[in-house]
C-alpha cells in the first residue's frame, strides 16, 4: 500500500551556531544506544503571506560509527514551487575542529523518486560525505522559500530509532495575518518547552536519549512527541484554500483537486455501459470493482498540486495505471458513471491506528480508499490491489477514521473494526502417526480479515517459492515433502484458502515400547523476551484467532493412553484453550488462541511474555500412545 506523496522538509539544517561540536561535550546519557546525535537542530519559518514563507534550517548531526553512516547523507528536496539557497555544509572531527567544507556545487541533483514512482515533478540535492575516522559532525545550513504555505504543519525532534537529541528548535514568524491553530503532542519520550511573543511562536525540546526498537513496538508516529500546526489560509502550487474547518477545507480539496479530474467522459460512460449493471447496489458496485482490478495495476504518480491532485479518470482508464489518488478516483468515477455516489477518503494507513482529531483540520493522511454508502452497512473499497478482495480493508486500515470527501465538505467516519475471530487462521487436519517418528498430514488452511492480509504475498509467488515459504512457516517440523494444492482467493469474501501435504520425520520420539509427540504440530511459537528493562509500550498490531482442529492417527499396534488435560484460561491479552477428544480409535484436538488488539504500559510485558510462553508451552504438551 503506497503514501500520498507529499512535500516535506528535511531535517538536514540552516542557521549558524557557536558551539562545541566536540565529541567529548556530549552528555554522557546521550550516547547509549546512539548511532547518532543530533547536537542541535533549527527550523524558522516566516509565513509573510498565503502565498510567501520562508524558512531557514541548521542542523547538526555527530556520526558515532559506522551504524550511523545513513545520517552522513545530506538531502535537501525542493521543486517548482520551493527555492532552495545558501547552502553550507560543515564536517567537523571528534575534538570540533573543522576539517572540510562543501558548497551546492558539491552536492548532485535528482528526480527526487523514493518510491519508483513513473510520474515525479520533485528534485533532490545530495552530497554523501565520507570521513576516514569515526565519530565525527556534520553541520548543514540552507534556506528555502516557497509559495506552499500549507506545509507550515509539523515539527518533531527525531523520525529514527538510536538518535538521540541534544537540542531542536522550532519557531514561527507570523506576520501575515493568517491565524495558525497549534496543538502539542507531549509523550513519554519528550515534552516541549513553548513561548510565544507576539507574532514569534518558539518550541524546543532538549536531552532526548535514543531509543531502540523493541519486540512488538508501536510505530514512531505513536511514540514521537510533535507540535502540529495548521494555517487557516494556505496556499497549495499557487491554489489558495481554507482551513478554517474540515467542511470549508473539503470544499476546497473537492473544488479544486477532485473536480478537475473527475469528468465522465464519453468513453468512461461507454465502460460502464457495456458492464450491464443489474442487482443490487452492492452488487453493481462489485461488478464496477472488479472490472477496476482487472483492467489497472498500480504506479506512483507524485506530480499535479503537490502531489495531491490525482491524475484524470480518463487518462487512468486510457493508461491503465495510477497510484492509490488516481486509482480510487477512477472507481468513483466509474460509480458516478453508474448513478452510484461515493466518497473519495483520505486515512493514515499504519500498523499503529492514527485518526484525524475532528477539532483539528489539517492537510495530512497518506492513502487514499473509497467508501460506498447503501442502504445498510458501507462499502469500502482498497483500490491499488489487483488481489484484494471486494469490500475488504487491510489490518492497518482499520479501527480509525477518515476524511471521506465530497461537494459539501468533508465527514469523518469510521472504518470498520476487526473482532480476533473475523481475522480469523483456521486450520483442519488428519495426522497419519507412523513408529519410526514420521508423520504424514493432509490439512486445510482458511485465512479472513487481518489474516487474509498477511497471507496475499503467497499470490504473487511461483510454486517453489510457495513451498519454502510454507516450510519457513512450519519450521518446527523436519520436512521432507511438501505439496500445496488448491491455492485461492476468494475475492468475494476475503478468504485465501489452501490445501497442505507433507510428510516430515522425527515428529514423535521413542519412550521405551511407547511414542510420545506434542499436540501441535502445526504453530509458529512467538518467541519474546522480557529479560530486559522495557523502555517503550507495546502492541498487538491486530486482533486474530487461530482455530487448529486435528485428528491423530495412531501407528499399527498402537493406542492413545492417558490423555492430557484440558487448558483453558484468559488474560486482557487474550484467551486459549487446548481439548482432547477420542472418537473411536482416531484422537481430536482443539486449539483456539485469541489475541486481541492493543496498546499496553511497558510494564505489562512481562504478563504477556507469560502468556505467551504459557500458549507455546501447552501447545507442546506431550501425547502418549502405547504398544498394544
């Protein structure tokens, strides 16, 4: 799933500064788990007008080692409507003795493309410095002044893990007469120091150690502390807009951005005709989506009002491509052909749920999905996938909201919320038990909801590749064939089915005349470790269930003896339960695990580390079955 391309200003900085850059003054807290520190940081803006701001940018970046090697790079982005000056880049060595200088003719210059996009209007400046001895500093200044004030909306201290933050500045001249709304975002991480003095606003944050990813960590967008701001006048390449509220900004984006390039062509009109709609509502717009699918694949397109703007409905049908604008675009516009109104929506797509505050209008998300009204429930379409299945949204769309955008305004909606067992692995299986160990097992493997999300790469593989990937999955077993047959998406329910054959060795083990194996031979064990001081929350990204029900035959001359007990407990993480079953000679196991969806304090890890442990612990209970 791609990004709305937007314009955004790199931290790489302007304005000089008296300081030590050497290594030796940096606090001592600062450095661990630092592969790099940023020793001071500055942002300026001067907002003269709706359409005039400019902005200066220092920053200073200390390179501890190799690690770091990625913050030695220095990008300045800019376009046609962003002029870049006055750039200066200082290295300096461990004791903050200058050894080198670079201007703008040292720098290269490139379609500023991070996303293989085919359409891009942006450039970028970039110098790669290199230095022989580590650590070392880099001071970068420059200026920039634009006509795009409507990116006049964000400062944070760091956007990596293992940076850490000495100081960073922010501060905004206003003299143009626009109200600007602000609104801080304090967290654990880092809170911001503000004053305001008369039409200059100044914000800093000071002695941010680094941190470190972490098993089951939320995104950096959740832990980060922010200031956002939004202009209630903006202008965006050389359109002027309204942020005074979401319907007035709305308007605006549905005006000037949606309505260009939404017009129903005779040809667009002649698609749908030859599509003989009938049924219902979510019937025809089924039809509509599927006919999308099949006829467009999905490209970048970062051109056209900052990125924003997507690319005509009729070129897309012309071209067959678009990106997530384009193409969400062409399927309203197919709809709005067939009588059938919907809403262009704009969301925050992430693993962490991130929602636009309604008190809040900005010019922000990066996607872009449609929703359908019917007569019941909405229907919500994912248009950059030829694989998705209708009315399905991923894992990382859901449980938040959008700005779902039409001719009066803007209305923020809900997207829908996963239950654990609508993101549902089930599992049914018939175990043939041999007595040298081995066993040959022929099972079903049905995939919904966040589940169905994870399992659509298998799509895109070749058949030698699917088998790997199952045998990488299934690791705990000792494979010695494996057959995948039957592999299918069902694109009307967002269910990915499979049929799996294998044999593998070594499964049960001797104990004298009798064997003994563990219950689950099917389960990928979730290894976590709380040996060590949690420093950050932690997340169950999403809710899933998995339903493993598998019939065990035993060898010749064998029988199931004492079987084990049942387990079945719960936790505000989630639920498991274990049974046994004899039916006839054949033994029947039921396993369920749930796991909700969450975002927990630090200091719960430790009980979900337990759980877990406790899960993959009775997953490996022992069954025995003796020698008659």
């Amino acid at each position: 799933m791609t990004k709305i391309y937007q314009l955004c200003f790199t931290v790489f900085s302007l304005l000089s500064f008296a300081q030590d850059y050497a290594v030796a003054s940096i606090p001592e807290n600062l450095l661990v788990n630092a592969n790099a520190i940023i020793r001071e940081h500055s942002e300026e803006y001067n907002l003269k007008s709706v359409n005039d701001m400019a902005v200066k940018e220092t920053h200073v970046v200390t390179i501890m080692s190799s690690a770091g090697d990625r913050y030695s790079t220095v990008f300045i982005p800019y376009n046609p409507t962003t002029r870049v000056s006055n750039i200066k880049v200082e290295m300096y060595d461990a004791s903050g003795k200058l050894i080198k200088t670079f201007a703008k003719k040292d720098f290269s210059d490139y379609t500023n493309n991070p996303s293989a996009g085919l359409y891009v209007d942006d450039r970028i400046l970039v110098l790669r410095t290199i230095s022989t001895k580590y650590p070392f500093t880099l001071k970068t200044s420059y200026e920039t002044s634009t006509s795009n004030t409507v990116y006049l909306s964000r400062f944070s201290p760091i956007n990596s893990y293992n940076v850490a933050v000495e100081k960073s500045n922010f501060s905004v001249t206003n003299n143009s007469g626009i109200t600007i709304r602000t609104k801080i975002n304090d967290k654990p991480l880092g809170k911001v120091s503000e004053s305001k003095e008369g039409s200059v606003w100044k914000y800093s944050y000071q002695n941010i150690p680094a941190i470190t990813h972490e098993d089951l960590s939320p995104s950096l967008d959740y832990l980060i502390p922010t200031v956002e701001f939004s202009p209630e006048k903006f202008s965006l390449a050389g359109k002027q807009g309204d942020l005074t509220d979401w319907n007035s900004f709305g308007k605006w984006y549905y005006n000037q951005l949606i309505t260009p390039v939404s017009q129903v062509t005779p040809e667009i009109s002649a698609e749908v005709a030859a599509l003989n709609l009938t049924g219902t509502t979510s019937e025809k717009v089924k039809t509509l989506y599927q006919y999308m699918q099949n006829k467009t694949r999905y490209v970048l397109i970062a051109m056209g009002i900052g990125g924003w703007q997507p690319m005509p409905a009729s070129e897309v049908g012309k071209k067959g491509y678009g990106d997530c604008k384009a193409l969400t675009n062409y399927m309203r516009t197919l709809l709005t052909a067939a009588g059938i109104p919907s809403y262009y929506s704009v969301i925050y797509n992430d693993d962490s749920v991130i929602s636009f505050d309604k008190d809040f209008p900005k010019l922000s998300g990066n996607h872009v999905i449609l929703m359908v009204p019917t007569e019941k429930n909405p229907i919500w379409l994912e248009n950059t996938s030829q694989r998705v299945a209708f009315n399905h949204l991923s894992y990382s769309s859901h449980n938040r909201n959008v700005l779902a955008v039409d001719e009066n305004g803007i209305k923020i909606i809900d997207t829908p919320t996963y239950k654990p067992e609508e993101s549902k692995e089930l599992m049914v299986a018939k175990v043939q038990l041999a007595e040298d160990g081995t066993i040959t097992s022929d099972a079903n493997f049905e995939f919904t909801g966040g589940q169905y999300d994870t399992n659509l790469r298998l799509l895109s593989l070749k058949n030698d590749e699917i088998q790997e990937a199952l045998k990488n999955r299934h690791y705990n077993l000792q494979i010695d064939q494996i057959a995948i047959q039957n592999l299918s998406n069902n694109r009307d329910n967002a269910k990915i089915s499979y049929d799996l054959n294998l044999k593998a060795k070594s499964f049960s083990k001797k104990l004298g005349n009798d064997l003994f194996f563990p219950a689950m031979p099917f389960y990928q064990s979730s290894t976590f470790s709380s040996n060590t001081e949690r420093k950050l929350p932690f997340e169950t990204a999403f809710p899933f269930q998995d339903d493993y029900e598998i019939e065990f035959t035993a060898p010749v001359g064998y029988r199931f003896a004492n079987l084990p007990e049942t387990a079945d407990f719960s936790t505000e993480f989630g639920a498991y339960s274990l049974a046994y079953k004899m039916n006839g000679e054949k033994l029947l196991v039921r396993r369920i695990l749930t796991i909700k969806k969450g975002i927990y304090p630090k200091e719960k890890f430790k009980d979900y580390v337990e759980f877990r442990k406790k899960t993959a612990s009775k997953d490996n209970t022992k069954i025995l079955i003796s020698k008659i």
